[in-house]
C-alpha cells in the first residue's frame, strides 16, 4: 500500500485490504488507537464502525473493509 498523505480537516477514505467472516450473532468493531487521537487528532469519521456479519457477501462492496479518517 502507498503512503496517504491527510491534510488538516480533510476526509480519506482509506482501504483496509481486510475481509471478516463471522457468525451472524457477532461483529466487529473498529476503533481508533487512543495515541492516534491525542498525537495528531486523528479519528474515525463516525467514532466506532460496527461492521456486522451480513457484510460479508454483500453485493454492493464484497465484504472489503475501509476506514474514513
């Protein structure tokens, strides 16, 4: 993956490369390292991304995850 470069205020949406398969009574939570936040203020756009099991073989996105930053 090439570096990405996030100027102040600005909004990336970044590809994680990862997919998660998991039973559809659980989920997944994304959350952003506390030292991320205090060091550059960065964050999640939505705080927490809950990603739940239908996800996975989802038409619209096959099931790769991304963050917005």
């Amino acid at each position: 993956m090439d570096d990405i470069v996030i100027k102040p205020r600005e909004i990336v949406k970044i590809p994680t490369g990862y997919k998660a398969n998991f039973n559809s009574d659980e989920g997944l939570l994304l959350i952003m390292r506390s030292g991320l936040g205090f060091k550059y203020n960065l964050r999640l756009t939505n705080q927490v991304g809950v990603i739940e099991s239908d996800y996975y073989n989802n038409e619209t996105n096959k099931g790769h995850m991304w963050v917005s930053i």
